[in-house]
C-alpha cells in the first residue's frame, strides 16, 4: 500500500513552513540575501536554471529535498532507468532514455539488449534521411522529394512538430515540412492542394496504427496519391513509423519501409524514437544525433547529480511546492524565442498527460491535488495578451521562462530588445510595484491629487509572482534534446511525488472509442435510447444538415 503524500512527515514539515513562508516577499528576500542568484542557480547539460525568483528560502528547499527522499525518488528513477515495468496499469518498462543511450551501453528488458535494438533502427534511419537529402531518393516521377507530410497525432505529431520549428534554422533548404493530424478534413485538404504528389513524401506515424484519425488521414492521402501514382509508385512516396509491422503491412507499405519502435515507449515521450524521423530529415542525421547526445547528457546529469543540484528534481519540487502550499492551479510557459512556440503546447501534452491523474499507481484516490493546467506562448506575444492576468490577476501562476542567450539570426538590436523583455517581465512580476511607487510616478508626472488617488489602485501590482528562468547559449539541436529531456525528468520526478504512473494514458484511450457509436449513428441509423437527448439533438441537428 502506497503512502500518501499529505502523511509524509516532510509534507507536513512542508505545510508548517508554508505558514510562515506564504507572507514571504521575494523582494524582502532579495534584499535579505544578496548571493540569492548565486544560490539559487544550477547549471546541466548546456542549460541554466535561475530559481531564485521563487518564494523559497534554503529551508524551504532542504525540506522540499528531504519530501523527495521520502517520496523515493532516486530508487524510483533507478528503477525507470534500469528498464522495470514502471508502467504498472500497462505492464510496461518506461525506456525513453533508452534511446538516447549511446550504442556501446546495454540494457536487458525481457532479454533482449534495447540498445543494440535502438541502435539498429537508427543505423535505417541514417541512410534513408541522407538519401532523401541528398535527392537520391526519387518519386515516381524521377524528381527528388520536396514535401515532407507526417500524418500522426498526439504524441506521433506533437514532438516532430516542436522539433522540426525549434530547429528550423539547421533545415534542408529542399525540403518543406508538413504534419496532418486532425480528422478534420480542411487539415489534409488545404495540404493536399499545395503539394505535388510527384515529390511528397508521406510518413505515416502512428505507435499502434490503429488510431483513427491517422489512420482516417492516411488513406484518404493515399486515395489522393493513387489519382496521381500508380499503386506500384507507392513505396516511393509512403513509409510509416510505427510498433505494429502487420497493420503496416495491411495498409500496404512494405516492412522494408517501415521504422519501428517499441511498446516501452509511451507517445508523448516518442520524438527520440523512428517518430523523429521528420525531424532527422530536416536538420539531416548528424544533427539528429546531436539532439539524442544532449537529451542522454540531461539523462546522465539526472542520474547522478546529487538532489540539491539535479535540475529536473528542483523544478519539479518548486512546481509541487506551488501546486500543493499555495494551490496554484496553472503553470505558464513563456519562451523567448519564437522557434519554439510549439514548445508550450508540447509540454502541455507531456506534462498534462503525465500527471493529469486523480488515482495513485495503487488505485487510490489521490489526497493532494496532481498536475496543474500547463499553458503558454511565446514572448513577447504573451505579454500583449494574457501577462495583465499574470501581473494583476486574482491568481498567482507560476511561470517558466526559457531564452537562448544568442539569437539564431542576424537582425539588429532584435535579440537585445527579446531579451531584455524577458528579464524585465521576470523582474516585475518579482518586485512588482507598490501604491506608494505608483503614487511617486503619477506625482512627477504633475498629476492631480485627486487622479493619483483614483488611479493607484489600479497602477498598483503586487508582485510576489514567482517565476523560473532557463537560459541557454544558443537554441541548437543538444540544448533542444537537453530541454525536453529536462521537463520529461521534471514530469517523472512530479508523478513520483504525487504517487501517479506518468505513464499510461486511460482518458486518451477513452477518446479512441467514444467516438465510434456517434459516427455510425450520424451515417447510419440513429439510436436514440443510448443517448441524452442533448447528444440525441445534436445527432439530430447533424443529420438534418448532411
Ligand atoms: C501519448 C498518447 C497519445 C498518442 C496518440 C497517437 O502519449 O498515447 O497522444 O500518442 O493517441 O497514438 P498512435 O501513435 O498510436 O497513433
């Protein structure tokens, strides 16, 4: 039987400590402790994480490191490491680092090394993403490739996606990018009608090949194709990525085109794996490789840093710290650099789906809230549309700032101004302003008495808004695999805490069957006893109209 967090002796510490802490000002705590960025700031794996700006002391963080000793993170990351089945409602191991583990590294699961299996997917990929870069690899026309479509969802889309714009800067000039996921046939169609199907190369990307708008997408794609091409073109223009090779074949694309994986990788945690395979096309294998080396040097940095200084560990517990004491609901993720503004819609997949829980790995109703809502945009879109909540709202929501410290182009005085936007929202929601600084404003501005009183309240903030910042030298392929690496830890050592398994994905599941009965009633016959007669009016509405 699992303990639960709220009688963990740590957590109760915790919750006396918050009592005192939650009428903490940072800048009280700035001004109290002038070594507070040095102290608390960790560097790994070519990134740098400022946590300073968080509403914590030292004693805050030994009692938030001792909760992580009690909740057994380190034998729990052990164990995810060394390949048991973690994944205790699916029954499998949890090996997503497994596939940025160098080649001369062995790992047993079920007797079989995954690292030799790993390596030998990725010794296919290389020589298919060369020839397709190269032009060798020819469409049935005998013109080179130009357009790229993967067709997958979720996590088969979310990372390519992410990956593919965070690294555009490292793309083949020849090829352009597309990714197809939504059933909603205006995703395909707007696609379908700017390609060519002489030079477009559809991945086909699904883990069980079964999912129903991939697989919906994938043949209308090949419909499409076969006006074009004959059905012998079809293994140049058609390869798939999937763990089930007989649903492969059932499509009709060859094994031989085929990139597998493994059931031991769960789809949000997938951009590692033959998933990756747009993005290897895109920044060509080299680079690819480059982004496995910087997830594996986070993966090492999480493995044997001590608690006080492993990266992942301290975000996740400042996250907890938020979600648990102050009831912070959300978490918002601003990045400065407008490569990765998928970057916060990923996450809010990994993250969300991870912990998005409300039982614990033993079946019990959690006693403490779970993963709160992760969302965001790019600054500094973000700061001419929902940072007024962020500084004067009636919530307090934590937000994660990420920045590359050199920009990826060549315009002048643009990274400055990104820049010094990010450090300056970071600064105000830290310090934020006081009637008594708004007031002096308004004075040296000559305004009246009477328009300072009304307008104080208004051009007050509060401050106290805590907020993280990772910094990195430049957005490349290593730092990329070294920051998703990091919320991917940051998620693990979350779930450990909460006591969820971060690894299946029942509501996902559930969405995979609702939708059945609807459709074949909104084409076929209506069944009106097994609905409400919202659900039976809407069918109803739809029916009428198609
Ligand atoms: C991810 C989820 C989910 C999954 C999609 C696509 O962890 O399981 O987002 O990736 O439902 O599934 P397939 O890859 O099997 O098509």
């Amino acid at each position: 039987m699992r303990q639960p967090i709220l009688t963990a002796a740590a957590f109760q510490a915790l919750q006396s400590h918050h009592a005192d802490a939650r009428h903490w000002q940072l800048r009280d705590l700035f001004n109290e402790h002038p070594a507070r960025f040095a102290d608390f700031s960790v560097e790994a794996a070519d990134l740098f994480l400022d946590y300073s700006k968080n509403r914590l002391n030292d004693t805050t963080m030994q009692l938030l490191f001792s909760l992580a000793r009690e909740r057994g993170i380190e034998p729990r990351r052990d164990a995810m490491f060394a390949g048991e089945k973690i994944n205790t409602t699916e029954r499998r191991a949890v090996l997503h680092t497994a596939l940025r583990a160098p080649r001369d590294t062995m790992l047993r699961v079920d007797e079989r090394n995954v690292i030799a299996d790993v390596h030998a997917v990725l010794d296919r990929i290389q020589p298919f993403t060369e020839r397709v870069r190269s032009g060798l690899w020819l469409g049935y026309g005998g013109k080179a490739i130009t357009d790229i479509v993967n067709i997958g969802i979720g996590g088969s889309y979310l990372g390519p996606k992410m990956a593919c714009q965070a690294l555009r800067a490292y793309a083949h000039p020849r090829l352009t990018m597309h990714f197809v996921s939504n059933v909603d046939g205006n995703d395909l169609d707007a696609l379908l009608q700017k390609v060519n199907p002489e030079t477009t190369l559809f991945i086909i990307a699904s883990k069980t090949f079964t999912t129903l708008e991939t697989m919906m997408n994938a043949h209308s794609a090949r419909t499409w194709f076969l006006t074009h091409g004959a059905a012998t073109d079809l293994p140049k223009h058609f390869v798939a990525v999937s763990t089930n090779t007989d649903a492969v074949r059932a499509f009709g694309i060859d094994p031989e085109n085929m990139f597998p994986f493994w059931d031991w990788v769960g789809g949000r945690y997938s951009i590692w794996s033959a998933i990756g395979l747009p993005v290897a096309l895109a920044i060509g294998f080299d680079n690819f490789r480059q982004f496995l080396a910087g997830g594996h040097a986070m993966d090492q940095h999480f493995r044997s840093a001590p608690l006080e200084q492993n990266m992942p560990v301290i975000l996740a517990l400042i996250g907890v710290w938020y979600r648990n004491f102050f009831d912070s609901t959300s978490l918002s993720i601003a990045p400065y650099h407008q490569d990765l503004s998928d970057f916060p819609g990923y996450l809010q997949q990994l993250d969300m789906e991870s912990n998005g829980k409300r039982v614990a790995v033993d079946g019990t109703a959690l006693d403490a809230a779970s993963c709160p809502v992760v969302w965001g945009d790019v600054g500094t879109n973000g700061q001419h549309a929902y940072f007024q909540l962020l500084h004067q709202g009636t919530d307090v929501i934590p937000v994660d700032f990420i920045a590359a410290l050199k920009p990826g182009h060549g315009l002048a005085g643009h990274h400055a101004a990104l820049l010094a936007n990010c450090f300056a929202q970071s600064e105000a929601f830290m310090r934020g302003k006081t009637s008594g600084e708004a007031r002096a404003e308004m004075q040296a501005q000559h305004m009246t008495a009477a328009d300072i009183d009304a307008l104080a309240p208004h051009k007050t903030f509060p401050g106290n808004r805590p907020s993280n910042t990772i910094l990195m030298d430049a957005l490349t392929p290593a730092t990329l695999g070294a920051l998703v690496a990091l919320y991917e830890h940051k998620t693990f050592v979350q779930g450990v805490l909460w006591g969820v398994n971060s690894f299946d994905q029942w509501g996902v599941e559930l969405g995979k069957v609702l939708a059945k009965n609807i459709q074949s009633e909104l084409t076929g016959v209506p069944q009106p006893d097994r609905h409400d007669s919202s659900t039976n009016g809407l069918i109803a509405r739809a029916r009428a109209a198609m």
